[in-house]
C-alpha cells in the first residue's frame, strides 16, 4: 500500500497491491565458466482500486525487492508495467521476494506480501584422461568415454572409478584432492578438475599396439634414449624416416647426448641453428656420411643408405662380408652393395629374395634396423 498526495489541497488515497503470488522456475545458468546460478521467475496480479475503494487510474509501474534478508531488501529493479518478471544470478542461499506499486507522481505503495525461496550452488566437476594408454572413468552423472563433466550441488561427496582398457594400466589420479590409484572421492565446494592417468602396458607411446610386429624394437630405442618418438605421446610408425632422424638415431646410440663435433657447418642445408645440427655434423666427423655440401636433411633414407650408415657406423669402411649375393635386386655392382651383405651377415636385416634396396625406410622399419645394429636384439 502507499499513500499518493494529489492536487492543491494534498488529497490522501491509497493504492492497494494484490497479493504476490510467487511462480518459481528453477533453471541452470552459468553465471561463471563451471559455477551455477539459479532464476526464479515471479508473477502477481496487477491492483485495480485503490485502498479507499476508488478506481485506480494512474498506476506507473512496479519495483521488485529482492534479497538475503527477511524484510531486508538489497536489490530493487524497476520493472515497469509488467507483472511479472525474471530473477536472474541467485547464487545459494534463501532469497526473499516483495513488490511495490507506484503512480505516474512517483508515490510508492508498501511491500506487498513477502515470498521466498531457498536455491542451491552447483559446481561443475570435469574429469580429463592423460597417458599413453586409454580407459574409462565412471561416476555419478560421469561416464568418460564421453561424457566427462557434471554439475553438482554444493557440498556432493563424488566417488570416481577409473578402469583401464586392455593393454593398459591406472597410473593414478591428480586434481581435485585426489592422488593414488584407488578411488578418487572429491568434495564439491568449488567447481574442479579431476585427471586421470592411464599407461600403456605395451610401451610408451600411445599409437604403438601390443601387436604390432616393431613393439619391442621400438619400446628398445625408447628406452635406450635413441628416440622420444614423433610428439605427443606417439612414434608415428609408419611414417618416413628421414636422413636428419636417422643421423639422430645413430649418433645417439654411439654417443648418446654429450658428444663433441665441429662448430663450423659441413653442410648448406643445416646451419648452426637447425635442430639436427650437432648430430648431422657427428655423423661426418665419424664418416658415417661421405656426402658433401648438401645432406638433404629432410629427404627419407632409402633402404640401402640405411644399410651404409649402420654398417659405417659399427665396422667403418673396413670389413669382411659375404661375396654371393643375398638379395636378386643388389648385385655385386650396386654401390651399396658390401653395406647391404654386412648386414645380412650380422643379422641386422632378416629378409630374404629381395631388399627392396631403393624404398624409403618406415620408422617401424628404423626401429628394428637401430635395436638389432646397436642394442643386440634379433
């Protein structure tokens, strides 16, 4: 209700506000990137008379109150003619709800009668996976495989499970409070990221299968530190192998990191500052290559320079090897044709028939060809 002066003689009528009636629809917003907010929207009827009982002919609009406190109200809005309109924002916490009525002059009624409505703050829990091996993690509202986020009400005690897929284990959890390999049980007082971490049983990277013929070769160079692989937690197997990784490979498996090499560039296409730099210039120094000016570094190394950089690199150019020819497609004229007997005789290659001698080498390949060369595996 509120009192509206008029006229020269300041003539007292009240206005009478129905009854607030409160509709609540609580719906998710975000009002952060993980944390919720609720709305709620309210309805009342619009007054007719004012308290008198005279027509009410000047209503102007409404204010909404709204806030924490019974009575108390921290936040009007202004909302005009309509009646009714959406809350937006409400964080937890009981809000209290009240409506005025006022004329074209400006006069205020009294607060209509009080609503209220408690609401909840959700935080949002997303789980990631990280490793070279794959698997799942389950949990209320969380299955991940795909789905791998979920809001929460303040203060839900979540319980995680990872399970590790065939060909990999658990390796822990971290984030959100949670480490070991046991369950992860997080409590939502804040919106969190949870990771698991899951291995690769058959090696580290996560593109290599327990299956595929080179997993042990390649799992051998890994370990040995002759290569890291191709990026992100994969070796890229069936790619090309390059000049410039293989003169890394070897010199790697000679020499490992700490090695000396000339400062000056052999060749034009690597400069001091490629990062293949010291390796390509230790594999002339050691006469591993014997090619000049240009060592075509990002070409693939064909099958028989393949063969003469592992045998340069184990015998130098000095070595006894069978004189009948193993492979129909290197007769003894082929220029690599010694590199490619010296590695038949010492079990570096296992085909029989036909080398394949110009075919570029597949990083599988590679794999088999170092791990056998320099790691004594057959």
């Amino acid at each position: 209700m509120f009192s509206r002066i008029t006229g020269s003689k300041h003539r007292r009528t009240i206005l009478s506000l129905c009854s607030l009636s409160l509709i609540l629809m609580l719906t998710l917003l975000f009002a952060a990137p993980d944390a919720f907010s609720a709305s709620a929207t309210l309805s009342w009827d619009a007054p007719t008379t004012n308290t008198d009982g005279s027509p009410l002919a000047d209503l102007a609009g409404y204010k909404l109150y709204y806030g924490t406190s019974s009575g108390s109200y921290s936040q009007t809005i202004n909302v005009g003619t309509t009646s009714s309109y959406t809350v937006t924002g409400l964080l937890g916490g009981t809000y209290y709800f009240a409506v005025t009525a006022y004329d074209a002059e400006g006069n205020e009624s009294a607060y209509s009668n009080e609503v209220s409505r408690a609401f909840t703050t959700q935080y949002t829990l997303t789980v990631s996976k990280a490793g070279t091996g794959t698997g799942t993690v389950t949990g209320s509202g969380i299955s991940c495989g795909t789905d791998c986020s979920e809001a929460y009400d303040s203060g839900t005690v979540v319980t995680l499970t990872a399970t590790a897929s065939s060909g990999s284990q658990f390796s822990g959890w971290s984030g959100g409070g949670c480490s070991g390999t046991g369950q992860c049980v997080t409590s939502m007082t804040a919106s969190k990221t949870v990771t698991a971490t899951f291995t690769s049983e058959c090696g580290p990277f996560s593109d290599v299968t327990c299956d595929n013929w080179a997993n042990s070769y390649i799992n051998a160079i890994y370990t040995a530190g002759i290569t890291v692989g191709c990026g992100e937690g994969k070796y890229c197997a069936s790619d090309t192998t390059t000049r410039g990784q293989i003169a890394v490979a070897i010199v790697r498996a000679l020499y490992g990191e700490d090695f000396t090499y000339t400062q000056s560039p052999y060749f034009s296409d690597v400069p001091s500052s490629h990062p293949f730099f010291k390796y390509i210039q230790k594999v002339k120094d050691a006469g591993i290559t014997t090619v000049t000016e240009v060592y075509s570094v990002d070409a693939p190394v064909t099958r028989d320079q393949m063969a003469a950089f592992i045998i340069r690199a184990k015998y130098g150019e000095s070595f006894t090897y069978t004189q009948t020819p193993y492979f129909s497609d290197v007769p003894a004229t082929n220029a690599y044709f010694k590199y490619v007997q010296k590695l038949r005789d010492a079990g570096i290659t296992t085909v029989t028939g036909t080398y394949s001698v110009d075919a570029p080498v597949t990083r599988d390949q590679m794999a088999a060809f170092l791990a056998r060369a320099f790691l004594g595996m057959q």
